[in-house]
C-alpha cells in the first residue's frame, strides 16, 4: 500500500513540476512509473490495486510530459544557437565586404 501511495504521489509531483529542469522532473516521473508497476505486481486489496493503478499511470504520463518538453527545450536551443551562428557569419561576411 505504502508503495502505491509513493507511486501516486511522485507522479503527481513530476506532473507539477514539469517546467522545472528536466534532470530533476523526468527521473521522478521514471521512478513513479517503476513504483507503480511493482505495487501492482505485490498488491492484495482493491484499494491498493486502484492506488498502484493511479501511480503508474501518473508516472507514465508525467514521464511523457517532461520528455516532450525536453525535446522541445533542445529544439529551442537548437534553433537558438543555429540562429546566432547565422546572423554572426552574416555580420562576418558584411565586414569581410567592406
């Protein structure tokens, strides 16, 4: 029971905390999911079966959450960095010109 509740609760928490770092949120998310499948394996009653069925499925959604904010993050700051690199070789070649 003790394990579902876990499950349950840092899943909800890597649900909240998805702006924060992705190095603290997705390992949380990660983690719920794992507590969530082995409450569901060892679990005897309805209501801890319930509760490790609400920790996994937190888990995996707040596990996908931070993933797609992770990709779009590093897709930002792809774009930053190409964008940068771009208007530097611009100014570079209009000062090669002059």
């Amino acid at each position: 029971m003790w394990l579902a509740l876990t499950a349950a609760l840092l899943g909800s928490v890597g649900i909240c905390f998805c702006y924060v770092p992705y190095v603290v949120a997705l390992p949380i998310g990660i983690y719920a999911a794992w507590l969530g499948s082995r409450a569901l394996a060892t679990a005897t009653d309805e209501n801890g079966r319930s509760m490790a069925t609400a920790g996994l499925v937190s888990g995996i959604i707040s596990s996908l959450v931070n993933a797609m904010f992770a990709v779009f993050f590093l897709f930002y700051a792809f774009m930053f960095v190409a964008y940068i690199g771009i208007v530097i070789v611009a100014i570079a070649a209009g000062a090669s010109e002059a």
